[in-house]
C-alpha cells in the first residue's frame, strides 16, 4: 500500500426492503434535474417529528451509495466511497429533523458514482434505512425503511462520462502526504493490520467454530482465509500495493464520526482525523474499533482484495447475516481478526 498524503449504519438494502414500505412514514420520490442530476423529495408522512441519521445515508452529502441504478436487467456498480464509522455515538449535527407532514430535498448526481457513459435510458431507484434518535437525544433508538418510485430517465454518456472524470480529478488537489505523526500512526496500522490478518488467515483454516460465529458456516474458512491472504499482502508494504493511502479528506467525507473511508474503483483509502484521535493503535477488548482493525476493514474494500460492501456494522449486526453477505461484508473479516487477536 502506497502512502501519498486513504455502511449500512444498522441493516441491508434486504432487510429495509424485507420491512415493506407501509411500515415507514417516509415517502420518497425522485426526479432527474439534469442529464444525470437527480434530487430526492423525502416526506414524513407520520404524526410526529423524525430526527435521522444523516451519515453514509441518502442525506449525505459525502459520495456514498444514494441510489441504485439499472442498465437493462443489469444493476450497475456503485463506485463511490465507503465508511466506517466511529461506534462511540454522534452529536447533533450527525442529524436532521424532518417535521411532520413536511418534506426535505437532496441532490445528486448519478453520474459521479455510477459508469453511465452508455447514451440510452436507466433506470434509478433509491431504497434503504434511515437511523433515528429522539428529539432530545443523539442515541439511535431504531430504523425506518423507504423505497422510492423507479424513474426511468435518458442520459447523454458522453456528458455523464465527464462528470464521472471530473469526481475522480478531485485527488488531484491533494497537496500534502501522511506525514509526522500521522505517517507513524498509519505505517504501524498497516504492520498491525499485516499481522492481525496473517492470524486471521491460518485461524481461518482451523477455527471452524469462530469461521461459523462470524461468517455462519463451517465450509467457508478456505475463502474466508483467502480474502485475509490478499490483505496480508497488500497490507505488507508501505511502498508497492494496489492502494493509495491519504491522510487529508480528498472527498470531504470525514464527518463527525467518520474514521475513514475508502473508494475502491480507484483504489486509495483515506484516514479522517479522528483515525488519529479516537481510535487506540490495537485494543485487547472484543470488538472494539482501533487502527488496525479499521485499516483491514477498509483494505477488504478495495475491489481487488475483496470488494466488500458495509451490509452489518458491528458485531450485533454482522453476526445476522447470511453467510453470503457476511463474505461479502467488511467488518465481519475486521471483527473475525479483532476476534482472533484478542482471544474473544
């Protein structure tokens, strides 16, 4: 991994959808605004006020996953950024209240974290949670599912594809590396995180019962092992590797709990300040979030070690899903190897 100065918050698209969408006061409608802007009329539909999480949501304005889009019969990928969060609770500008009866807008354009240089017809739909706390608290206290209405829309691909370069040029005004303390604190992660992965990989082979704890099946520690097997590698060096690894926010996604975030299509990682300032180097409790387990998080992100989405986050959620999405879900593999390490 080069240094250069690199969530589903509570449930999957699945398990919002599985909910059904009387269950929510939320309607959601989009709309195209331009050849590849769209923007999102949410309404609360419900008698009260509802306070939600904005972080990795549809109301981020980070570039993370808003909207689903489909070429055909064919869903195409999502090429934006993914976070971790801190687990450690957020403040009030983690939220927005939405009123009663009242509807709030967001825009965005698909074309920054989709490939639609294909001129012809897409089509778009947004589905997925949004966490909630009380009015006078800033503690999650649930979730509530939407799905929107599926616009059908034609793109011009040769004006989608310019805006697609434009979002990926913006790394290009990084003007300074991991240096100091940081450079320190981001080269020992990535040693802590070679060698947590490294236990990982052979406990993988060994350890049905913990392979079945985290990824729900006895038969899976051969592929559980190779995905650990790709981030020892990648994690190995500090100056070879598929990866890029920033310590200034290239995208402006390092809210307040955001600890750092990856975009694997083009292949870098970021690490917010709070990667610095909250996380210990490695920690000796179950579960807990230090550096080095969010630098393998973030490294099973990168398509070619993984390409994991964040479909459960922390261990209550990680530990309910499928054995297919736990492969596929990159706190499972930090939480196995934080597992392993400390002896859980």
């Amino acid at each position: 991994m080069k240094f250069l100065g690199n969530i589903a918050l509570l449930a999957s698209l699945a398990s919002a959808a599985s909910m059904g969408k009387r269950a929510s006061p939320l309607d959601v409608q989009i709309e195209q605004v331009s050849n590849s802007g769209l923007k999102a009329s949410i309404t609360n539909t419900g008698a009260e006020d509802l306070k939600v999480l904005k972080t990795g949501t549809i109301l981020d304005s980070a570039p993370v996953e808003k909207i689903q889009v489909f070429h055909g019969s064919s869903k195409l990928d999502f090429m934006g950024i993914r976070l971790r969060v801190s687990n450690a609770g957020f403040d009030e500008e983690s939220f927005q209240t939405i009123p009663a009866g009242q509807t709030i807008e967001v825009s965005f354009d698909a074309a920054e974290l989709h490939d639609l240089a294909v001129t012809g017809d897409y089509d778009f739909v947004a589905n997925g949670v949004l966490s909630y706390a009380a009015a006078d608290s800033t503690e999650i206290a649930g979730a509530v599912p939407y799905s929107s209405n599926t616009l059908t829309a034609q793109v011009d691909g040769t004006e989608a594809a310019k805006v697609r370069s434009a979002f990926l040029n913006k790394r290009t005004s990084v003007q300074s590396d991991c240096t100091g303390t940081k450079l320190t604190a981001t080269r020992n992660a990535e040693t802590a995180c070679r060698s947590f992965a490294a236990a990982a990989s052979s406990a993988a082979l060994t350890n049905t019962a913990k392979v079945s704890e985290y990824f729900k099946s006895t038969s899976v520690g051969s592929t559980v092992a190779a995905v650990f097997a790709r981030v020892i590698s990648e994690c190995g060096s500090s100056t070879s590797g598929v990866s890029r690894t920033y310590c200034s926010d290239v995208y402006g996604a390092c809210s307040s709990n955001v600890l750092a975030y990856t975009l694997p299509s083009a292949s870098y990682i970021v690490n917010c300040n709070l990667f610095f300032t909250a996380l210990p180097a490695t920690t000796n409790t179950c579960h807990a979030q230090d550096q080095a387990t969010t630098t393998l998080h973030e490294t099973t992100h990168l398509t070619q070690i993984a390409g994991t989405d964040d479909l459960g986050y922390g261990y209550a959620a990680a530990t309910r899903l499928s054995s297919s999405q736990a492969l596929n879900n990159a706190d499972s593999y930090a939480l196995f190897a934080n597992a392993i390490h400390v002896g859980c």
